[in-house]
C-alpha cells in the first residue's frame, strides 16, 4: 500500500512542482457540470474550488493510486456486460462508478462539458454538450442504462430523460437525503414525505432550494421512465476526492491533536457514506436491473458521533482529546450543525430520524460498507497529497480561533 501511495505522490510532485492556486466558479456550478456532487448543499459562502487536491485527484483515480486504497475487488460481473452512460463522470463520484464499471467488464460513455478533467479515462468515449441546452451529442444512441450525477435543476432531467426514454433501459437519478420534508420518523425509510410545492413555499422567481430542485428532478425521471427509473437517495458523500470538507474536517483537526471541540454529548446518530461504497452500490444495482427508489448511507446500525470521532482518531497518533459541549450552548453560540460541527445533527427539532435511517432494503440489495477506519485513512492520505505549503484551508468546520474561544466560554459556564 505504501509503494503504491508514494508513487503516486512523487508522480504528482513532479508534475505539478509548487504550482500556484487556481479558481474555479461557485462549487454547486461546478458539481452540476461535472457530477461532483456531495448529495447535500454545500455552505452557501463556498464560492470557489481550488484546483491543488483535485489535481491530485485526476492523477490517482488515472494511476489507481490512494483512491484506489480500500477499495473492495471488482470481480468480473456475471450479468451481461453493460453499455453505461454517466452524465458527468469527471468529478468526485463519477470517476469512481466508472473505475469499478470498467472492472467489471462493462463499457462506459461520459457526456459532460469537456471541462472537468477532460484528461481522465483517455480510453473511455467521451460526449461533449451541455445539460442546459445542448444534449445533440446523445441523438441516435442507445444505452442499457444511465447514470445521472450532474443534475441540480430539474428542467436539466426532464430534458436528458425525455429525450433518452426510448434509448436507454433504466434512469438512474443520483438524489440525495436532503429531499425529505419531514426527517422526525424513526426510523426513516423512503415512505417518508419529501419537499414538493404543496409544503414548501418559494417566491416567484426566486431559486429552488436544494431539497425540492432534487425532490421536483426524481418526478421528472419518473415521470419518463415510468418504472424503469431508478432513484437513490445518499446521505453525506464523504472520503478521498471531497473537496467540501464537511467529513475531512474530522480527521485533520483529529490529527492535529490538542482538545477538540465535539458537539452534544455524543449520542446524537450518524449516517454517512463513503463515495466508492456508493458509487460500487450503484454499478451493482444496474447490473441487478433494480428499479425505484432506495436510500445510501451507513452503517445499518446507525454509529452516535462519539463513536465516529473515536473510530477516526483510531487510525493517527494523535493525543487528542475532546470536550464535548452542550447543545443549547453551542446554538447560542451560533455553533451550527453542519456548518461549524461538519457531519453533526442534533436529533431534535424535527431532525430525529435524519440519522436513523432504515436500511434493510439497501442491504438485502448489496449495499455494503467500508470500515470507518478506511474512509478516515484514506481522507487523510488525500488531504496531505499536495506538500505541506500548498494544502489549502479547510472549506468546512469551525476555525481555530473560534474554536479556542468557545472551549473558553465552555469551561469558564462550567467551572
């Protein structure tokens, strides 16, 4: 493993010797573009994606260098090999499906706009046009099944399904967590309400949030494939080649050691998923020809966050230790779940069941997980690719400062 990871750092050493920061445009833009997707919005102060992590990224995911780490073995699929189309493919999950589709024997065509690591798979056909107003490149086409990665606006899927209805088997629309309306189930399964004009106010032309733009796109892949299409549902995307930071947060801060501050008391529930166990799942449900909606996000018995920060401080040598403070403390101190506290939700407030989903189904289908320690290992390992001074600041999380500060105001309520 070790060989593997150094050679792939020397490779991106060489190639990119102290090479400046770039910028790119507003990170849910990119995502829509490309299929970097995370499932669930990002912060809506990050406006730029610099390029240095996501360099790194197109040479491992090339060379199946630390992307590939953990990753479980590809054997040859016993279905029928399959033509796949992925509308994106190029940014954080995409490359993953396509490695492990390839694996297994199948044959992949990427549509996207060429501009996203136009330089991965050189062996894989690639179709450029643009989901907004330019699908031509996809007339006169068939494919056994779609994967759709990139879509933020549902006139993008009413556009790309409608006019693949009768080229393509089944319609796989990436969704994600955040499109359920009403999160207090315990616990949640499909069946619960999501987002939809009925419950949920938006002013005339103002833009959808997230929850119903992706809740409005699965009606729309839906409403063309009938029961052909096929819907999933991630929670937190997390793991190598995430550049919102929302989980890689945990495992640096972890890392640099000193008292952490942790959120609540510990027991509040965590669902997450790493890309590749979703990513896999999703090859292995076309190859099954599943169709209708499910969930992605683990473990099945949901972990409480003290034993996800313990599982990640497991896997450095960092002396950490943490300070677990109040909830009603933090909110008045505008610590927010999932802004300051990445991957933290307090189960309270109408978020009881946001991580305490039902599984059952996903797994009787082959939803499977990587050991925590993996995912933690290998975020780690991505986030200190590029050398020490070029390793950018953390796009998620609660600042130093500010940290300091709260602990401060924590032991002196307390003491």
């Amino acid at each position: 493993m070790g060989g593997r990871v150094e050679g792939c750092l020397l490779s991106y050493r060489r190639a990119h010797p102290r090479q400046g920061d770039g910028a790119g445009g507003a990170l849910l833009d990119r995502a829509a573009a490309s299929g970097t997707i995370s499932s669930e919005p990002p912060d809506p102060g990050e406006r730029h994606v610099p390029t240095d992590r996501r360099t790194f990224l197109e040479i491992a995911v090339a060379g199946g260098g630390v992307l590939a780490l953990g990753r479980l073995p590809a054997a040859r699929t016993q279905a029928s090999n399959l033509r796949i189309l992925i509308l994106g493919g190029t940014g954080f999950i995409g490359p993953y499906q396509v490695r492990y589709a390839l694996d297994r024997g199948h044959t992949v065509t990427l549509f996207n706009r060429g501009r996203t690591n136009p330089q991965l798979f050189p062996d894989v056909e690639k179709l450029v046009g643009d989901r907004a107003s330019d699908l031509s490149a996809l007339a006169g086409r068939q494919w056994d099944a779609v994967i759709d990665n990139s879509a933020t606006d549902p006139t993008w899927v009413a556009r790309s399904a409608g006019m693949l209805r009768d080229a393509v088997g089944t319609y796989l629309f990436v969704s994600t967590r955040s499109v359920y309306f009403d999160t207090t189930r315990v616990p949640m399964t499909v069946d619960a309400p999501v987002f939809s004009y009925q419950n949920t106010r938006v002013e005339p032309g103002a833009r959808l949030p997230y929850g119903l733009s992706k809740a409005l796109a699965e009606e729309e892949a839906r409403k063309a494939f009938g029961e052909r299409a096929l819907i999933v549902r991630p929670s937190l995307i997390v793991g190598p080649g995430d550049l919102t930071d929302r989980f890689t947060y945990w495992p640096v801060r972890i890392e640099r050691g000193g008292e952490v501050l942790a959120p609540g008391d510990g027991t509040d529930p965590v669902q997450i998923i790493d890309a590749r166990d979703c990513s896999e799942w999703l090859i292995r449900l076309l190859e099954q020809r599943a169709s209708g909606t499910y969930n992605a996000l683990g473990p099945k018995t949901p972990r409480s966050f003290a034993e996800l920060l313990h599982g990640i401080k497991a896997v450095t040598t960092s002396e950490a230790t943490f300070t677990w403070v109040d909830t009603d403390f933090l909110l008045a101190q505008d610590v927010q779940g999932y802004r300051e506290m990445p991957v933290w939700m307090p189960a309270r407030g109408g978020r009881e069941g946001f991580g305490r989903f039902d599984i059952s189904r996903e797994v009787g289908l082959g939803l499977t997980f990587r050991p925590l320690a993996v995912t933690a290992r290998d975020t780690l390992e991505y986030y200190h690719a590029p050398p020490a001074d070029r390793q950018e600041r953390l796009r998620a999380g609660i600042s130093a400062e500010r940290e300091a500060e709260v602990l401060r105001l924590w032991h002196a309520r307390s003491g």
